[in-house]
C-alpha cells in the first residue's frame, strides 16, 4: 500500500517506485488498491519516472493521477 502525504485541500502524493515503473513497463498501468476494488492507473504513453508523484483525491482515493517532477517541485506539503 502507498503512502500519501496532503500537499493541498485537492490532493495527497505519494512518490513512483521503482516498483511502479517495472508495472508500468510489463502492464501498460500502475495498479493500486482503492476503497473498494483494485485499480490501474493508466497514464497513456508518458513513461513514470523516480521524482514523480502519484495523486490522488483525498475524498475519492480511486481517482489517481500522475504528477511530473517538475510540477511536484513546485508545491508545498501542508
């Protein structure tokens, strides 16, 4: 299970493994377990790479998105 800490009201972040990239490159997704299922996040053709963050919303943790390094290193944890 990932850990995610709160960088806004809108989302919580938890950092891309190594783990997760390996999924990736075998499954096309990462897969994550949600509230009530498991799920995949499917991020198209960008490729995750380590200093990139998952997202997620804090009041609906199945909606998860990836965040790039450049973009993560502009916020701030609360």
């Amino acid at each position: 299970m990932k850990k995610f800490k709160k960088y806004s009201k809108l989302m919580e972040l938890s950092p891309i493994t190594q783990e997760d990239i390996d999924e990736f490159n075998q499954d096309g997704g990462i897969m994550f377990d949600g509230d009530s299922a498991r799920y995949t996040i499917k991020i198209g053709t960008t490729r995750p790479r380590i200093g990139d963050m998952i997202a997620r919303n804090p009041q609906n943790h199945n909606q998860q998105w990836l965040v790039y390094e450049r973009e993560f290193n502009t916020l701030e944890e609360i």
